[in-house]
C-alpha cells in the first residue's frame, strides 16, 4: 500500500510541475510573440473560427501563427465569440502591454 501511495504522490507532483510549467511558458515565451500585430492576430483568429476555409487564397503562415494562439488561449465552453475575442484581446494586452 505504501508503494501506491508514493507513486502516487510522485505522479501527482509531476503533473503539477509539468503544468506549471507549460503555463510559465505560455506567459513568458509564447505569447510574447503576438505582440508585433495583435489586431491583425485576432482578426484572422476570428476568421479561422468563422470561415470555412480561412486562409484559402492568402499566405497561409500568419494562419498557423494565429491557430497556435487558439492553442495557447482555447476558447471556453459555450463562450461566445464575441467574448473569447474580448478575452483574448485582453490577454494579449497584459502580455505585450498594449491597449489596442
């Protein structure tokens, strides 16, 4: 019993640290590099989450650019649109210090 619990409690806290971390690095790493164009980043977030085919005819990096953020900052569930983008506008402004 006592090697279940200390597997446990190991598992446990090596979750955490992994999750502490991957938040670290979304704050610290990642979404600094939003910050050059956020208003251009969140308008083609909203028409990935919008269109069907959103990047069909354009350069397609700056969609990969913009899905990695869904990533980073995943719309929540029943959210509105309109509010995850709010949302996300706000986050990216804490991040890079920008009110836009």
């Amino acid at each position: 019993m006592n090697r279940i619990l200390v597997v446990f409690v190991v598992t446990a806290a090596l979750m955490l640290f992994i999750f502490d971390s991957a938040d670290w690095y979304a704050a610290n790493a990642a979404l600094p590099r939003y910050c050059e164009k956020p208003e251009e980043t969140v308008v083609i977030v909203h028409e990935i989450l919008t269109s069907p085919s959103p990047s069909e005819g354009k350069e397609k990096r700056p969609y990969i650019v913009a899905a990695k953020l869904i990533f980073l900052v995943p719309q929540l569930e029943g959210e509105q649109l309109d509010d995850y983008l709010y949302r996300l506008r706000r986050k990216i402004s804490e991040v890079c210090g920008v009110i836009f």
